[in-house]
C-alpha cells in the first residue's frame, strides 16, 4: 500500500488512481478509496484526493455509496474525517452526502456536541 501511495504522491495521474482503486479481472483493488483520500488529503497533494472522490460522485450518489459501504479497509470514522476535510476545504456537497450515507446505516447514532445536550444527561453520571 506504501508503495502505492509513494507512486500516486509522485505521479500524479487520474487514470492511475483509478486504477489502483478499482477492482481489475475480479481481483480487489490495490488501494482503499477511502485511506487513499484520507492519505492524499493530508498532503500538498491534498486536490488530487478530491479529484477522485469527485469523479466517484459524477458517476451517481450510489456510486459514492457503494463505494463507502465497501470500502473494507476505510471505517465509517474514517469516512467521516473525509467529510470534515471536505467541508473544510469547500467541498461541503461531497461532505453532506458523506455524511447522509454514513447516518443512513442501521445502528448509527448521531451524538450531539451540543452543551445543553450534555446538561440534559449530566444527572446520569453523578
């Protein structure tokens, strides 16, 4: 995977990165989509990784879906630091769409960062 990455860092070709992404001749792809974002995005290179999860998107909403659910390596934590790094770097409609697949799963819970919130359940832990 270093190797991979190390390659995508120095040689910055689209075709390249989707092909290290994508599953070829029924076997698995070399690269996670997600940690490939994750490591791309916290480089000077950072456009690149989203570049690709662009070219995902034009390809439809379940199509980033698909993607995110079977992104083996990738956890849903993992996700969810790419839809912060979107949103922080002007791609707020890749982070919503991020963000609604994630809290489309069965079993997840939204915790709220909300002060009042915390007060609301303050009572429990004394």
């Amino acid at each position: 995977m270093d190797d991979c990455l190390y390659l995508l860092k120095h040689c910055q070709s689209t075709q390249l990165l989707q092909s290290l992404t994508h599953k070829y001749n029924g076997r698995p792809a070399a690269l996670s989509v997600g940690l490939t974002v994750l490591s791309l995005t916290s480089t000077n290179i950072k456009s690149f990784g989203f570049q690709l999860l662009e070219n995902i998107y034009a390809c439809g909403k379940s199509v980033l879906e698909q993607t995110i659910l079977n992104d083996v390596m990738c956890t849903p934590e993992g996700w969810n630091q790419i839809a912060k790094k979107c949103e922080n770097n002007k791609y707020s409609h890749l982070a919503k769409e991020i963000i609604n697949i994630l809290s489309a799963q069965t079993g997840v819970v939204e915790l709220s960062n909300c002060a009042e919130d915390a007060k609301l359940v303050e009572h429990i832990f004394m």
